[in-house]
C-alpha cells in the first residue's frame, strides 16, 4: 500500500509540474489534462484507504502445506532413528502383542509357572511375519 501511495505522490507531483509548465506557456489543453491526471492521482488515495493487505488464498494453502509436509518428515525422521519408539515407551503407549509377549516372557522365565520356550517362540511368530519367515527358513536349513 505504501509504494501505491507513493507512486500516487510521484504522479500528483509531474501533474503539478505539467499544469505549473502548460499555463507559462498559455496551453490549455496540457493544463485540463494535467489537472485530470491530478484529480485521478487524488482518487487513489482516497480509494486506497479502503483496501486492506491480504493474504491470497493459494498462499495460505501454500503454508498449510509446507507444514503439513515438514510434521510428516519430522514424524518419519523420529520414527526411522528410534526416536518415536523412546518417545512411545515415555508415555506409556506399548502396543498389546508386546505387552503380551512381555507377560509371556516373565511368566517363562518364573519357574513356578507352566508356560515354556515353545509359547514365548509361538507368540513371537504370530507378532511378527518376518521373524516367523526367518524362523521357518531356519528350521528348513535345520533340516536338510
């Protein structure tokens, strides 16, 4: 808005100039359109003061974007350093197939309880496909 004000200042004053050289030189015609020019130049300030800065819209979309972009990347970067895991372990939020494999693994360990080797390796396969893909290959090259 200020440059607009300012411009308009530049055109009011080459408009003074030319009205100011039209009537030294008796021309009526530079004069009427000068003053024309002036009278324009003086209807944008007075226009201006209603237009208020805004923010386009694909702008706004634009931001609300970047930052989406930047939260997703900060969640990957967390989660790919194991970051997003402590922070998961810090606030309590353990996944139950862990909490079971947990409880089975305490309850292997105490001798006083029935649960063995086999339940613990049974719970670990059913959690985790690649662990029960390993295993099988494993026990194939066992085997053979």
């Amino acid at each position: 808005m200020q440059r607009i004000a300012q411009s308009s200042n530049d055109i009011r004053a080459e408009a003074q100039g030319l009205i100011q050289r039209g009537t030294e030189t008796g021309d009526p015609e530079v004069v009427a359109r000068a003053t024309r020019i002036d009278a324009l130049a003086s209807g944008i300030h007075v226009s201006l003061s209603g237009v208020e800065d805004k923010t386009p819209a694909w702008m706004t979309m634009l931001t609300y974007g970047a930052i989406a972009v930047v939260a997703v990347a900060l969640v990957i970067v967390l989660w790919q350093t194991g970051l997003g895991t402590a922070i998961r372990v810090a606030i309590g939020w353990i996944p139950r197939r862990k909490v079971v494999a947990a409880e089975l693994a305490v309850d292997m360990l105490d001798t006083a309880r029935p649960e063995g080797e086999r339940e613990m390796v049974a719970v670990m396969r059913a959690q985790d496909p690649l662990f029960d893909a390993a295993f099988r290959k494993s026990k194939i090259q066992r085997k053979a």
